[in-house]
C-alpha cells in the first residue's frame, strides 16, 4: 500500500514530465528513448526511483496509451 501511495503521489509530477518530453520530442516511434529520458530525469532528481521503476514504468504506458487514443497528444 506504501508504494501505491507514493505513486499515486506522484502522479502529477509524472504526467507534466511525460506531456513536456512530448512537447520536446514529438511524433512516433520514439517511446523507448523518451521513457529512457524520463527514467533518467526521475532518477536524478531521487536516486530512489530506481526501486519502484517497474511500477512507474507500468504506469507511464497506461497513461501515454490513453493520452494516445483519446487525443492528448496527436499523432
């Protein structure tokens, strides 16, 4: 429940990071390198990220899927 939380924390800050990595680097094809950058930039910023990265990770895909098909970001 501990990480749920932390995540659910957490959130915001990881949808306006993907939403600017987006911005900084449009179009398809990319999601590997740009799920790259923002693992680094979390990790940079608390060096402890890298204990809940599968989940974060998880999450990122589900939030970039549903931004993808409603929308959010166009393609």
């Amino acid at each position: 429940m501990e990480k749920v939380m932390l995540v659910l924390k957490m959130l915001p800050v990881i949808i306006a990071a993907i939403k600017a990595i987006e911005e900084a680097i449009p179009g398809n094809g990319q999601g590997e390198q740009k799920l790259a950058m923002l693992r680094q930039i979390l990790e940079l910023a608390d060096g402890t990220i890298t204990n809940i990265w599968p989940t974060i990770e998880g999450l990122v895909k589900v939030l970039v899927k549903t931004f993808n098909d409603t929308g959010v970001f166009k393609k």
